[in-house]
C-alpha cells in the first residue's frame, strides 16, 4: 500500500512497450483495437429492445435500462483514435525515468505517458493506471467549445419532465508542465509546480452571465487547489473553499470534478483496477451537437463501436467527499474515458456519465480526438445534461492569463475574449 492507496488483485494486461509505441507514432496514429473474439457484435448490427442481452456488460445501468425501454442503434466499425507523434516521442524519451513517490505522486516526470510498460504482475497497476489517463494527451492548452461555430460550449440541462434549460460557457485550459507541440516545450519556466490552469466564463443565461472561476492545480499533494470566483451580484473576486469542487455547475449535473469525466487530484483517491472489458462507445461522433428528441438526452441517429476498456475504481481518501465511489471504464487504446458511474454511500448507483469524441486537426494537420457530447445523467433525482463541444488545441495561451488580474479585469467590465 502506497500513499493510501488500495493494490489490484488482479493484474492488468501487459501493454505496448515503448519501442511499439515510438513506432506507432511514427505513423501519427495508434491503430484501433478490434472487438475480442467473444463478442459477436459486427458492424451493421441493430440493437435495441428485442435483443438488448447482445450489449449487457457493455454499457451502463441506466442506458441499458434506457435499451429495454426502446432505444435502438446500429454498430458501426471501430476507427482510429490518433494522438499527436510528440507526445510519443516524449514517453520515448521520459518515461523509463519515472517513478512513483512515498504519497503516490509522480516523480521524474516530464512528458509524455508515464507507465506505457506496466506489467501484469505490478501491485501498482491501479495507481500507474490513474496516472496514464490524467496524462493523457489533451492539448498543451486548448478552448472548450473553440471548434464550434459560435465559438462556445452549451450544456443542455433536462429536466425529469422533459422541459429543457440552456446554458453556454467558455473554457480556457493551460498545462504549464509536460508540453510537447508548443514552445516552450516541456515546461514554462517558473511553473513546473503547476499541472493546469483553468479560467471558466459563464455566458448565459443572464442569472449567472459574468460569472468566472480561475482553478489552480499543484504538483504538490499537500498543497490545495486555488478557486478563485468572480460572482457579478456582488462585483467581488471569493476564493473558494476546497469543498467547492464537489458542488453542481449550476445549472448543469456537472461539478468541477466532473470535468474530463475526472479531474480530481489523483493522490486524493484510492485506486483499484477491475479488470478489462468490452464497452460501447462513439470515438467519431457524426453530428455536433448530435441530433436528439427535446426532452432527451440520447443520439437518435449516431452508431456506437466496441472498444477494449480498463475498468477503473476511484475512491476517495476523505470520506467527506462527495462521491464514494467512481468507476472509470478507459479506452486501451486513447486512454479517453468512454463511461463513467458514480456510487453512493449505500452502493446505488447515483450518476451515469456517456462519453463521446470526433476527430479534430490540429495546424500541422495531425488528426486528434477531441471531446464532444459528454453526457451526464443523475438517475436519483432524473436530471441530464448533454455538453455540446468541440475543442480548439494550441491556442499559444500564456500563463499570465489565467491570474486574479484577469478576474479583476473581468470585475471591471471587461471579458475573457
């Protein structure tokens, strides 16, 4: 046991070794892994209420409930999910320097994949595992909702009785430490104890329009999150407590944890690997936003492909926090969540999170996957929302943006655009 964390009992799959990997890489893509050969499933297929035991195990409790009820797609082929030839590059270079340290931190790391070689007999595979989705490419820097026309995200919040509330958001990330398309590369110099930057603008409606939140996360485990919060009602920069995470994004299902499906600080859990499994997923997302019912949060028209997931538990160190238990179910291949459940204290199932991605170019013409329609569903109280996005990477920002002066300019009527 490592810094309070909980060991597997069972191993995870030998992966790729780096030399694979470089390789891979010098194609500028990882090629998609194909259905075991126990799942019968094939492009083409119609799922639905007459035959919804083909897809058991495969989705979650509440869409799988939603199957019996009368949702009918088709299975589509499994296509490449491609991320840029740096970051490879990088796990290259760096990661056989990597280890990890008394708390469960990461130690030595630069770039890149930290544990691309992890073995089937390695007590920390949970752990490592955690550490390869949070650093997983994702951009050096990039705006949620920036490869939309109107250049913004919308969350679509649905109620239990169908009836629907817009709201619109702009998101800039900045990741200071492990860069590998922009200059500088690496890390900016004086922030390598920083691991992202985040400012959050809300748009609409007019209730919360102005309102702006700047989010710091250290590299320290002992060190806190900074959230900073500009309210307009009151026309003052808060800084709010550490508990604020846990709250709903008004007036979304999603709460600042939420965000990338987790985005919690990764030595404030407990991990345990479950095991690996077939799950449905949409890694090219046809329509943004995809075409649905009003009142509804599903597709009515996209096809779903089987992907080979790692099953992830997450559970917190704090018994205070607000979800109990977590299980991510993680592409092997991109590393991107597919699906995600959250637990309550008494082991019901409290929220249900669907995950999809399209492909995006980046200036040099790389292709890479960005989210698009995550998808969260709280099945205690029958509240949904749907995001609509498509993410807009290296966007060359600056760590002097994401500061309280930036909140301060904002308090004094200007905007993050």
């Amino acid at each position: 046991m490592i810094g309070g964390t909980n060991f597997p009992t069972q191993g995870i799959q030998e992966m790729f070794s780096l030399k694979s990997l470089f390789a891979a890489a010098l194609f500028l893509i990882i090629p998609a892994q194909s259905p075991a050969a126990d799942s019968d499933l094939k492009p083409g297929d119609v799922i639905g209420p007459h035959n919804w035991q083909r897809v058991q195990g495969m989705v979650g409790e509440n869409l799988l409930k939603r199957i019996k009820g009368g949702y009918t797609f088709k299975i589509k082929e499994s296509g490449p999910r491609r991320s840029p030839k740096e970051y490879f590059a990088a796990t290259e270079k760096y990661a056989n320097k990597v280890t990890l340290g008394s708390r469960g931190e990461l130690v030595d790391w630069v770039a890149g994949q930290p544990f691309p070689n992890l073995s089937r007999s390695d007590p920390y595979a949970g752990l490592k595992l955690a550490w390869n989705f949070v650093k997983r490419w994702t951009g050096d820097d990039f705006k949620e909702g920036g490869g939309t026309a109107s250049g913004k995200a919308a969350n679509y919040t649905i109620e239990r009785d169908g009836s629907e509330r817009r709201s619109e958001v702009v998101r800039y990330e900045i990741r200071p430490r492990g860069r590998v398309t922009l200059a500088p590369l690496s890390s900016f110099e004086g922030y390598d104890q920083i691991d992202w930057m985040v400012l959050r603008a809300d748009e609409y409606p007019r209730d919360t329009s102005g309102t702006t939140t700047l989010e710091i996360r250290y590299v320290d485990p002992d060190r806190e999150d900074d959230l900073y919060v500009y309210v307009p009602s009151i026309r003052r920069v808060r800084r709010a407590p550490p508990t604020q995470r846990c709250s709903t994004l008004a007036p979304t299902e999603f709460n600042f944890d939420d965000i990338n499906s987790f985005n919690g600080k990764v030595t404030n859990f407990n991990y345990r690997f479950i095991g690996e499994q077939q799950t449905l997923s949409n890694f090219s997302q046809q329509q943004n936003p995809f075409h649905r019912k009003v009142g509804d949060y599903l597709p009515v028209d996209e096809a779903w492909e089987v992907v080979n997931t790692y099953v992830l538990e997450i559970t917190p160190k704090d018994s205070s926090y607000c979800y109990p238990r977590k299980v991510l179910y993680i592409d092997t291949v991109s590393y991107q969540n597919v699906l995600g459940q959250i637990f309550d204290a008494k082991g019901n199932l409290w929220k249900e999170g669907i995950y999809s991605y399209t492909p995006v170019k980046l200036a040099d013409g790389q292709e890479v996957l960005s989210a698009t329609s995550p998808v969260i569903v709280n099945v205690q109280n029958g509240r949904a929302t749907v995001l609509s996005t498509a993410r807009a990477y290296n966007q060359g920002y600056r760590p002097s943006l994401f500061t309280l002066q930036t909140l301060q300019t904002v308090m004094r009527g200007g905007t993050l655009r």
